[in-house]
C-alpha cells in the first residue's frame, strides 16, 4: 500500500481549540483499511510535493496532544526526520523500518506492547550513536500515539527524492518558526545570503566554511550555486569534501546537519562546538569563508582562554605615525563579531575569499578604527555592500549591516566595489514585495509566478562584470573607488561619488579645512562647581534651523543641568549640531551666539566654533546651512541609532572662501536678516504684552 490514511482522509484542521483531537484521530486511524498492512518498501515512497504543510501538521498535533513548547517539538521532530532520513539511504533491505501498519496500530489503541515502538527505539538508538554530539538526551519523548501519528504522516515520503528546494523552503519556515532566538541571531535573510554566493562564487574544487553556520543557509546556498554552475558536479561528494559549518548552539547544529543531509551529504559536514576555541586542524584549511557571525548586544567573549588566542581581543595603542600597534594586554571581554572576524581569516588559506556581514559600526566608528587597520594589513578589500536597516527587521533586529568581502593576503591591489541594496525584495513585516509594470500591475514569469522587487542579481551581475573588468557605468547606487582611497572608513555611504566630486571641487577652489579657520571648543566648563545660582541651558531642541537663532534658553540649577551640558558659550561663537538624527539634514541647528546667549551653557550635542578667522563669521553662519556642508557632514557621521559626526571629522570639513566682497555681500544680508528676525520676536512680544493687558481690563 503506497499512500496512508492521513493522506487519504485529511480531516485535522490545525485550531486553537485543541479539545477531542486525539479521539478524532483514534476515529480515523480505526478504519484498518486506510493503514497498512505492511511496513514501506524502498520502491513504494514518493517525494513530497508540499514538505511545509506536512511539517505544520505535525507541529500543530504535537503541540495539542503532548503540550511541548516550541523548541522541545522542533527537537522531538528533528530526532524523527534524521531517522527517517537514515532509514532511508541505509537500509540494507527492501523493507523500511521507519513506519506504522495497521496491526501495530490497535496495538497503541488497546494500549498493549507493540513491534512499533521498540522498532522505531531501535532505529532513533542507531542514529543518536552515529551522532552522538548532536543530540543532547538518549530516547523519544513522544506517546505512542502521536509517534503513530507522526510515522504515519512521513512513512511514504521520499525525503531523499524530494527536490532540495521544496525541502530547504520547508526545513527553513520549521527551523524559523522553533529556532530563531530571540534576535533572529541563527538565520540570515535569503536575499544576503544569494548575494554573497554569488559575489564570492565558490568554484567547485574549493572548500567552503561557515563559522558560525546557524541552520546553514550560507552552506546551502553554496551548495546550489555550484550545481548550478557545474552541471557534472557529483552532489553528494561536494557536499562531503567540500562543505563544513561550525555551530554551538546544538539544536540548531541539528538544523544544518539536518539540511545537507536532505542535500546529499552526511550530517557530520557539521560541527558542534564553539567556532572561536582554538582548533590548529581547521586553520588555514579552506578556500572560501561565508557568515554572518553573532552580534555582540547580548553580552561579550569574557573566557581568557578564548580571548588570549586573538590580536583583535587585546589592547591597542596608536603610534605617533597615525598607525596602530596591538600591545600584550588581553581585553577583559570583546565582541563575538570582532572575534569573528579574525577566526574567518585564519580559517582562510593565503589568498582565500571571505563574505562576512558585519555591523556598520566596525565599518565607521572610531573607537573601531584599530580593527579596520587591521584588517586592511591582513587583507585586500573586494567589495563592501550596504544591506539597508530594514532588511534585518522582521528577524528581531534593526541593526544596520554591511556585506563585507575581503581576499587574504598574498592578493593584489586594485580598486574596490562598492554598492547599495535599494530593494530587499520584502517589506518590515518579511512580506515579498513584487514587481509592478507601469500599469501597476504584478509583473509574472513564464511560469506565473509573481517576479520579487529587489537589486540582487543587478548588483551580483555588477560585481562579476567588475571582476572581469567589464564594468563600465556606474550609478547612485554602485561605484568603484581605488583601494588607495579608502581611508579609515570602510562604509559604502563615506565613498559615494556625488561626495567625491564635491570634494575635488571644493578642493579645486581652494577650500580649507574648518578646523584651520576656526577653533573648536573642546574644554569643558566647571559651572557645576560655582554656586547654586542659575544658569542658561540651550540644547539643540532650542534652536530654529531656519532662521540661525537660539529662540529659547532653559533656567536652571546646575544640579538640575543635564549630564550633556557642557560649553560656556560667548558672544560671536557659532554652535553646530554634531548629533541627533537631524544632524546633516535641512533641520540642521546652527546658530550665531549674541549678547542675549552670552555666558549660556550649551550641550555637547553642539560644536562650538569660536576664533573664527580668515572667513567672515556670518559667511560662515550661512555655508553651515548650505547642502556643500552638510552633505560633508552626512559623509563623515557614524552611527545609526544615534548619527554623530566627531570633532575631529568635523575639522575636516571643506568651507571655500570666496572674494572677500562677495563674503561681505551675503554677511550683510545675513546681518539685515538676523536683525528682523529679532526685532519681529520683540514686537510679537510686544503685541501678547498689550493684549494680556487688554484682556486684564475687561469686566
């Protein structure tokens, strides 16, 4: 008998009322005739057409009948289909051992012993022994009746047959739905992880490593792409001699183990255990290195045996030539993905490919300057790739990433890819976004399928043609920039070429840096110290963008001042944003300081630009509103949560300097203009005073 009653009567319906499930399945499974008589042969099972359902199921009928959480049926299902998968490509008869007939079954219903369950023991013992570190406990936790259940559902199914993408669809949605942390940290949005195959494109003779490999999609992506692109490829052989991840968490390594095996490999392709541990067999092994390594939000690498086989987890020091030199000091706890970052590397052969995803701040913050320096000495930079904030968002978090690709070295020097995702292909909600043609109708392939909204392929074809050399336009979007321009920033946005081409002119013209026409303020005042009297605070929200003026001042105590106050403020200052997301923008605050604001203090959130020289101040005042600057500004910031550009950067930002009567010109104008404003804010003043006094006399 080649099909079993749950396929032949499908009348369970996943509810939220789980009352009586049990006894309506004891109803169907009565009807011997729908059982089989016998276990399943070889020959009998067919692939599955739609492996999901089938999954959801059985998750839905655990958790109504047996009251498991989520991991603990992801567990007992996994434990199942590793057995099944067994059974199947290691049976030495024609016979199956993984499946239920209908003797077996009144057996479980008149609750009596029953060949069923000492079989099926058997077949999970062989397993959990052929890979012992995968699997925690040493029996099935599940009743006999929802092993029937269970057995019966996946007895007929080819699990080997079944086609790799209807499998990795369906293992993936169960994977996610059991084990996807609480961050989303064990999963890599499928669109980021094609990108990066296909931009380090793996050739067939190379091995190919994920550190920390989750459920392993960056492993089956591989795998695809070189089927793929090498028709003759012997799969199962790839897999076995090629392939390799390394995941701690065990349930999830039983995820990865799970998936190639489906694919044709083993399991053991997969090892448990903690990646950053010192392992001299695996370094220097592999080609080609694929992750996306855990972020450091939940807590740091604190064990000293880890940290003190790492450079990147000691203290460094920066040397009077403006480079750095790592010291002897281990750190007392450092990020995993810093330490990520060295493991991939010394997993890599000299001239190896890596694709990491990092967090843009490793890319562009200054207190990560020194493991950029690093990196650069380690390796030649391919490509970087900005993965837009919301692209992580429906897997629990929002952090703003980056595609990295570095070759180690020996490699030779060029020039560096660089490029922006626009479209993801799926909205906050993980929802696919379409393609719609001009009638706003959804765009369809030959086969009817709707065709997602995204940029990988354009981007992943840009890449390939950059490599060949054959790249030749660019856009907003993808560009390329000699490796001798790259400076301490790694980040994509800090090379766009509108900024670029806004330098150059701006240096062309005889810019100077602001730093050399202004001091900035970087000494703190101790007004906490002085007597209980008030002070004047000014923080940004105190400042109109359009009109370049403090329009109110917050009397305090200095007890009551914000830890961000921090500038004493005198008479002809300019104070700038250096912070807050409207820092860069048309909403930019700047103001010119009068006798009205002198002696204020004012936040931190603030440059203070005082001793202006060489420029007029009020020329000055209003470049700092004009996009010249602050599309400079937007380049040099760091940070997304909260965007702020450093003092230091700051200094370097380009003002031109003009003929001075054309400075004199505008300083006039902004002058007349400073001057109405103000005497508008007095008389407006003056009109609620008089009708306050107007009212007052009223009966």
């Amino acid at each position: 008998m080649s099909d079993s009653i749950l396929r032949k009567k499908q009348t369970y319906k996943p509810s939220s009322t789980y009352g009586g499930i049990i006894r309506e399945q004891q109803l169907l499974f009565a009807e011997e005739s729908l059982l089989p008589s016998s276990l399943p042969r070889l020959h009998e099972l067919r692939p599955a057409a739609n492996l999901s359902a089938i999954f959801d199921e059985c998750h839905n009928y655990i958790y109504a009948n047996e009251g498991l959480l989520k991991d603990k049926i992801f567990y007992e299902m996994v434990k199942l289909l590793v057995t099944k998968l067994y059974d199947e490509q290691n049976t030495a008869k024609r016979e199956l051992q993984f499946g239920i007939t209908s003797s077996e079954y009144k057996n479980i219903l008149a609750n009596t012993s029953s060949a069923f369950e000492a079989r099926i023991e058997r077949l999970f013992n062989t397993v959990r022994n052929k890979y012992r570190s995968l699997f925690s406990d040493d029996f099935l936790k599940l009743k006999p009746l929802t092993l029937a259940y269970i057995v019966d559902r996946l007895q007929f199914i080819s699990l080997t047959q079944t086609p790799g993408d209807v499998k990795g669809e369906a293992f993936q949605a169960f994977v996610y739905r059991h084990q996807r942390g609480d961050r989303g940290e064990f999963f890599t949005p499928y669109p980021i992880v094609r990108l990066a195959v296909e931009m380090i494109a793996p050739k067939p003779h190379e091995k190919v490593i994920d550190p920390a490999c989750g459920s392993g999609g960056f492993l089956i992506q591989s795998i695809s792409y070189a089927g793929r692109n090498n028709p003759s490829i012997d799969k199962a052989a790839y897999i076995q001699e090629h392939i390799s991840g390394i995941e701690f968490n065990p349930d999830v390594a039983l995820s990865a183990m799970i998936r190639l095996a489906f694919e044709g490999g083993t399991g053991s392709e997969i090892i448990c255990a903690n990646a950053l541990v010192e392992n001299d067999r695996l370094n220097n092994a592999f080609d080609v290195v694929l992750t996306n390594p855990p972020f450091g939000s939940k807590g740091k690498i604190e064990d000293q045996r880890i940290l003190k086989s790492y450079l990147l987890a000691r203290r460094w020091s920066k040397t009077h030539n403006g480079k750095w030199e790592v010291t002897r000091n281990v750190l007392a706890g450092q990020s995993p993905e810093i330490l990520f970052i060295e493991k991939s590397l010394k997993l890599l052969r000299p001239g190896g490919r890596i694709a990491i995803v990092l967090p843009d701040g490793l890319l562009q913050n200054v207190s990560n300057s020194h493991i950029r320096f690093w990196i650069r000495s380690q390796t030649k930079v391919l490509g970087v790739v900005s993965i837009p904030q919301e692209a992580f968002i429906p897997y629990g978090t929002g952090i703003k990433t980056s595609l990295l690709l570095l070759q180690k070295l020996p490699a030779r020097a060029g020039k560096v890819f660089m490029a922006q995702i626009q479209k993801i292909g799926y909205d906050v909600k993980g929802q696919p976004v379409y393609k719609r043609d001009d009638n706003g109708r959804f765009i369809r392939t030959s086969s009817g399928m709707y065709v997602v909204d995204d940029d990988i392929d354009e981007i992943a074809v840009a890449y390939s043609r950059f490599k060949d050399g054959t790249l030749e336009t660019e856009s907003e979007s993808i560009y390329v920039v000699s490796e001798k321009m790259l400076n301490v920033r790694l980040d994509v946005e800090h090379y766009h070429p509108e900024d670029r081409k806004l330098l150059e002119k701006l240096q062309a013209s005889g810019a100077k840096p602001l730093g050399e026409i202004a001091d900035i303020l970087n000494e703190t005042d101790n007004f906490r110290l002085a007597s209980n009297g008030d002070i004047r605070y000014i923080a940004i929200s105190d400042v109109d963008a359009r009109t370049m003026q403090v329009v109110s001042q917050q009397i305090i105590k200095p007890h009551e001042a914000p830890s961000r106050a921090t500038y004493r403020l005198r008479k002809g200052d300019i104070i700038s944003a250096i912070s807050g997301a409207s820092t860069g923008t048309p909403r930019h605050a700047t103001a010119l300081i009068t006798e009205d604001e002198d002696g204020a203090i004012c936040s931190n959130g603030f440059a203070v630009l005082r001793n202006i020289r060489g420029v007029e101040p009020l020329f000055l005042l209003a470049y700092l509103r004009t996009e010249y600057y602050l599309r400079q500004v937007r380049r040099l910031m760091a940070g997304h949560a909260i965007p702020a550009i450093s003092v230091e950067d700051l200094a370097k930002v380009l003002v031109p300097i003009p003929p001075i009567e054309v400075q004199k010109k505008i300083s006039d104008e902004i002058a007349m203009i400073l001057t109405m404003r103000k005497e508008a804010l007095k008389t407006g003043e003056k009109v609620v005073k008089e009708t306050e006094s107007l009212i007052s006399k009223l009966d």
